[in-house]
C-alpha cells in the first residue's frame, strides 16, 4: 500500500512538472502576438502627422544646397567647394546620421540618404563630411525645391502584418491631385518610423 501512495505522489509530481512545462511553452509561442501594435486610420494619421513634415525637413536638407548657413570662408584644404556648417544642432555627420534615424529605418536611411549623399560611388562627391571634428557641406551642389503636398488627412490602412503596416494616402504636386502613394511604417524600439520612400 506503501508503494502504491509513493508511485501515486511521484505520478502527481511529473504531471505537475509537464504541465507548468506546456505552459511555459504556450506563452513563449503566443508572446510575439502580444508585442504587435494594431493601428486605426487615426492613428496612423497621427503618427504620420509627426514623421512626414520631418522627413520632407530632412529630404530638404539631402536634397541640394542651403539648407544650413555655412561659413565660406573656412574650407576644407585641398578641396574646393566645402564650407563649415554653422548649425547648432548638426556638427558632424554623426548629427545628421542620429537625425535621419529618429524618422526612417536604418535600412531606409543608408538607401535614400547614406549611398546618395554621404558614401556615393567613386568619382561622386559627399554631400556632407566631417573634416577636423567639424562639419562641411559641398556649396557645389545645386539646390532642389520640393513640389509635392502629402495629403496625411487621406490616409487609411492598407495592410497591417506584425509591426508593419502599409498605408495609402493621397498627394498633389505643383497642386495638382497626383497617384496615390503608398509608404510603410515600421514600429521598432517603441517607436514608429518610415520603412519606405516618400521622394
């Protein structure tokens, strides 16, 4: 009879073991669902309320000269056409790099600002470089103007997977209606960022 109660506790001791195990398991499987962020078209208006008027400011700043006041009269040695940037805010390439990330994606960042502007190909000269600790701007490069209005108020939910989601919204240029653009936004590191192009 001894026996019997001693198999009976150590049955009941394994089956509490697997069970705390399954469960374990069950939340280990269901947790990623818990960190996806679902979005309503109000949201996403919000948030691209805050993200596209920066992205333009910082497709302003890529995109041609004058966006920041320089100070021609300090130049790099041996290579004409750069001038100090006298900004507060931006003082190396490092600023400009951190600026860029606060509103796209790394992957988005090195596609339209980092290949173009900062690392082109041989024979291309940088945008921006950092000469003695401080930053320069090539004054050679010709200023562009931006003629397209993104019109936030119009835009819905095209698709949601994960912490993705792909919105469509309408857009003029030189004020006229134009294509609609669709762009996506990734939510990474507790915030949301633009994953695509909006030039």
């Amino acid at each position: 009879m001894r026996s019997i109660a001693i198999l009976v506790l150590c049955f009941m001791f394994i089956m509490t073991g697997c069970q705390s195990k399954v469960s374990e398991s069950k939340e280990s499987v269901t947790s990623p669902t818990l960190t996806s962020v679902s979005l309503t078209d109000n949201e996403i208006k919000d948030i691209l309320n805050q993200l596209i008027p920066k992205a333009v400011d910082m497709l302003g700043i890529f995109n041609g000269f004058g966006a920041f006041k320089v100070d021609a009269t300090k130049t790099i040695l041996g290579e004409d056409g750069y001038a100090l940037v006298t900004d507060e805010k931006f003082k190396s390439v490092a600023d400009l790099k951190k600026a860029v990330e606060e509103i796209f994606t790394k992957d988005m960042a090195q596609t339209v600002f980092y290949s173009r502007y900062l690392t082109p190909e041989k024979g291309s000269r940088p945008l921006y470089k950092d000469y003695e600790g401080k930053l320069y701007e090539d004054t050679q490069n010709g200023g562009h103007g931006w003629a397209t209005k993104f019109l936030i108020d119009t835009a819905r939910l095209k698709g949601q997977k994960d912490n993705v989601a792909e919105i469509e919204l309408d857009k003029t240029v030189l004020d006229d209606p134009s294509d609609p653009l669709t762009i996506r936004i990734e939510y990474v590191n507790g915030k949301w960022l633009l994953a695509s192009r909006i030039d």
